[in-house]
C-alpha cells in the first residue's frame, strides 16, 4: 500500500468480507503519514546520545540539559528499529519528523479561539438555558495547566471542563433565578463550584411574586 498499489476498500469501512463489494483505490499518490506518541522512545534516543559524552574532547552535557533536549527530533532509523519497528516498514518511511507540545498559551488558544472552541460550545449550552457563561482568564491558564500536568494535551481539555461546569450544568436548567455563571481560577484549582449570580427581578415579576 505504501508503495502503491490498487487496495480493495469496503464502501463502509470496517473488516473485509469475501461476498462484500469493495471499492478499489490507487494508492500511487497517496500521502501517508504515520503519526502516535511513541511512548518510550525518547529513553532510546537519550541513551545514545549520552554515549556521546565519552572519551576525550566530548562534549558533556548534565542532566538538566539531557531531560530538557527534544529528543525526539535526533530519533535515527536505528532507534526506531530498537523501538520495535521492522527495518522493511521503516526504509518506506524515509522522513521522520516531531512536533514538540503544546504550552499553555497553545492550549488556551485552543480552549477559546477556533470556531468550535470548548469555551463557545459550552457558552452556547448554556445560552439554551437563558444563562450568560463567563470564564476568566486566569481560569483558561488554569484549565491548560490541569491538561498539561495530566499529560492529556488537547484531547484532555473536554474531561476538565465537564468537571468544573457539570455540577451547574444539571443546575441550572431547574431554576429561573440564575443570570451569570462566572468560572474563575479558584474554581478549576479548588474544585469549588462557579460563581452565581442572580438575575435581577423586573417590577411585574417582584409585584407578582407579593400578591
């Protein structure tokens, strides 16, 4: 397939079937690219290069400097095939390249900005119930920071902020008197619940409730 070749697909994907139809795809063009987290390979990569540092005129370099390096942009096919890979399927993936993490600048971004950010679609569930959602900046840090000390990433930025608005979430949508709900630093960190604040009464609502 990497080479090219015509592969028989199922129209509907899944595991083929001898009586099913198949579509049948030339691969000749195709780009493929090989992507995952590789988990244990940066050990390889350090201990060869610390192999480096022996002998006369080598340069030495101290802990601090071996754990902080990007190990992952010196990987060499011998690595890979130290890593378990088979030489024949690493010779067909001749460019090897690594992308670092992501900070928490990043992840804020990604919380906030993109069209189908978290914090909108969270905002607009919440706009459903007649409810204004605000989180503060120092609580979108706080929320990265919680991804980054998880080692979730991106993928782990759902879990936290089904965390920090799920108690409110079954809330609000029983009571009427809620306008705001504010998400603050305090509340991703402590695990307390969001601030709220209460919708102010209109003169009919207030003459009402006292007949």
């Amino acid at each position: 397939i990497l080479e090219g070749t015509q592969a028989s697909v199922p129209p509907q994907g899944g595991r083929k079937h001898p009586h099913q139809e198949f579509i049948q795809i030339d691969t000749t063009n195709v780009l493929f690219i090989v992507a995952g987290a590789f988990a244990g390979l940066e050990k390889i990569v350090s201990e060869r290069i610390g192999k480096r540092g022996i002998g006369f005129g080598a340069e030495v370099h101290s802990k601090a400097d071996i754990d902080t390096r990007d190990h992952f942009a010196e990987v060499m096919p011998e690595d890979l095939i130290k890593f378990g890979l088979i030489p024949e399927f690493i010779g067909r993936l001749p460019v090897v390249a690594s992308v670092t993490n992501l900070d928490k600048e990043s992840l804020v971004k990604i919380l906030s900005e993109p069209k189908n950010a978290l914090v909108k679609q969270y905002t607009r569930l919440f706009e459903m119930d007649g409810v204004e959602l605000e989180f503060t900046q120092d609580a979108l840090e706080a929320v990265a920071d919680q991804a980054i000390l998880r080692g979730t990433g991106a993928r782990g930025l759902r879990a936290i902020m089904e965390e920090v608005l799920l108690p409110v979430m079954y809330d609000i949508p029983s009571r009427d008197d809620v306008a705001k709900v504010v998400v603050t630093e305090e509340t991703v960190v402590d695990n307390v619940l969001p601030t709220i604040v209460p919708r102010k009464q209109t003169r009919q609502e207030r003459r009402d409730k006292s007949a």
